[in-house]
C-alpha cells in the first residue's frame, strides 16, 4: 500500500534523488521547495522527463509560510524534511535569514504535522556541525591525512553538542525540536545528523557540497582553491546509501522514533579532501590538476568521522558504495551531463 510522502527541499539535490526513487516504486509524493537552490529546475525537470507531468504534485512555496506548509502536511504520512539554508558562510552573512529558515522553518513543520492529527513520520535532516570544533578531541597529522587519536570509529550520538557558526545554532535548534516533539507530542520524530553527501544531481558550489563542486570543476576545467593543507578527513556518504538509511529509518519506525543518528561514511569511508581526492580526480579526469591553496577557514574541522554503529545496530543499516565507486561515477555523470553546468 502507498504512502503520501511529502518532501521539503524535494528539488534539491538529495530531495530529487528520493522522489525519484518514490516515484519509481508508486508512492504520492508532494514537493515543497520554494526552487531558491541552483539546479532546483533541472532537477524537476528530469523527473517530469522521467515520470510524466501529472506524476507529484509540485508547491512552490517557503517553510517559513507556515500555513502553506500546514495544508502541504494534510494528508501525510511521511514527511522528509530536506528544505534548509545550507551553508556555513552563509549563515555567517545572513544569521537572521539562516535562523528564519532552519530554525523557524522546521518548527513550522513540525506544528504542521502535530496539527494534521494524522501523527506523520518527520524524518530531520540536521548536520554533523552540531558537535561544533571539538577542540578537546586529539587529533594527530598523518603524511596525507588527520586521524582522531582515541576515537577510531568515529564521534557517536553520545558526543556532546556545541553549536558553533549560525548554522550550527539554528540546524541544532530544529534537531532539537524534533526530538522534542517526540518526547512531549508522541510524534514519530527521526533526527539523522548527516556528514558529507555527495552524488548525482548536486549542483556544488564551493563552500557546500565539495566533492561535486571539485568534480564540476575538474570537468568543467575550472579554477580550484582548497583551504588549509588539504589533509582535512571527512566521511563520504554516497546519496544511495543514504537514501537506504531513509528506507530503513521509516522501516524500523518502531525503533527509530525519537532517535537520533549519525549517518555518514563512517571509518570505512574516509578520505582527505585533497591529498586523496586530488590524485584520484587526476586519475579519473587524466590531467594533472592546478589548485590555489589558501589560509585555513575559520573553524574548519582537521577531521570529522561519524561512528554509525548505532544505525547499524537499530536499523541494519551500513553504506555499500566505496568512496572511490562512488566519486568514479559521479564523475561519469557529470562528464555525461555536463550541459547541465555550462551555466
């Protein structure tokens, strides 16, 4: 039997790539997105090529409307909420436009779902930053990479939190609530704090969504500039993998709800942000690769690693995709669809 999902941000980058797996398997889906984001009309438009004109049902509107996005949420079962402001920097220019959106914007979902009397699942899209600088972790310099001395598998769930930058303040704030709202509403709430999602349809740009804008750029032949040394760690989390762990989050409902997890590549799916990744571009792209190196950025992590064992234990859940299958066919999607960035 289907459900009626209803995805904020759904023609997003991570947005687009859900509904089309929703749509592909008979789900009613509703796209809320005020289309702000680059790529956003690509996107709807590959779904509408793929799926027909009549195939979701489409709201232009913005989160912070809350009685747009109250009667979007009538008839939902599922709501995915994706839509947010999404850069550091941003939010650093702009912190009223960035609490606006992210925070009061997912506490509008979240009346607007306790409102529909229909008690839907909220599953949140909140963010590693809201472990903030971790300055108390030791971490030590390898020759092409950081490492976390005393946590080999990662930060867990049990980690701390510390809202650093305004974006860390309002995402931590509608991670928050969303928990909340568990609690005191008995609303179905999951809160995923997702580290580095990389994969087709991401329309990158330089401080959000790197590994797509390294590879637009290296397609596109592009200028590059990478801050601090280039040994900075992150975990890769390939947009399949991750839209498996929304799968198994809705899934396990009995178990997820109220839960908070780190979603991620983990310890297994780690890499550098350019002395690995600039080599493995220069293999795929057989060029070698210019790049201007500048000062480090203002809290930038040396390494962030997400210990998932816990979604690996509730929900059987765990990344298939290595990160080097996984940036090998973002690069072919992007040299294969490379009109898509002329602009």
């Amino acid at each position: 039997m289907s459900k009626n999902f209803l995805i904020t941000g759904g023609a997003g980058f991570i947005g687009s790539n859900y509904v089309n797996r929703l749509l592909s398997r008979g789900e009613d889906v509703v796209i809320f997105d005020n289309l702000s984001r680059a790529g956003a009309e690509k996107n709807l438009e590959w779904l509408y090529a793929s799926y027909g004109i009549n195939a979701f049902e489409l709201v232009q509107e913005d989160i912070r409307n809350e009685k747009k996005i109250q009667a979007a949420a009538e008839n939902a079962d599922v709501i995915i909420h994706l839509a947010g402001q999404v850069a550091v920097t941003t939010s650093v220019t702009n912190p009223r436009e960035d609490f606006e959106i992210n925070a009061l914007g997912t506490f509008n979902v979240l009346e607007a779902a306790r409102n529909s009397g229909r008690d839907p699942i909220v599953l949140y899209a909140s963010t590693n930053k809201v472990y903030g600088g971790m300055e108390d972790v030791v971490v030590e310099e390898g020759e092409t990479r950081y490492y976390y001395r005393d946590f080999p598998n990662g930060i867990s769930e049990d980690r701390s939190l510390d809202f650093h930058s305004p974006y860390g303040c309002s995402k931590g704030c509608g991670d928050q609530y969303v928990r909340d709202y568990s609690r005191i509403y008995n609303l179905p709430g999951i809160v995923f704090r997702q580290s580095c999602i990389y994969g087709p349809r991401q329309f990158g740009i330089e401080d959000q969504g790197w590994v797509a804008w390294f590879i637009i750029a290296t397609v596109l032949k592009q200028p590059m500039s990478i801050f601090g040394d280039g040994k900075q760690v992150r975990d890769l989390l390939h947009v399949e993998d991750l839209m498996n762990a929304y799968d198994a989050a809705i899934k396990n409902i009995d178990k997820t709800a109220g839960e908070v997890f780190n979603i991620g590549g983990g310890s297994k799916h780690v890499m550098s942000v350019w002395k690995e990744f600039g080599p493995i571009l220069e293999t795929l792209s057989e060029n070698t690769i210019p790049v201007q190196w500048g000062d480090w950025r203002p809290g930038d992590q040396r390494i962030y690693v997400s210990d998932i064992q816990k979604a690996k234990d509730v929900m059987k859940w765990e990344p298939k995709l290595s990160v080097e299958e996984g940036i090998s066919k973002l690069f072919h999607w992007v040299v294969e669809n490379k009109h898509l960035f002329q602009d």
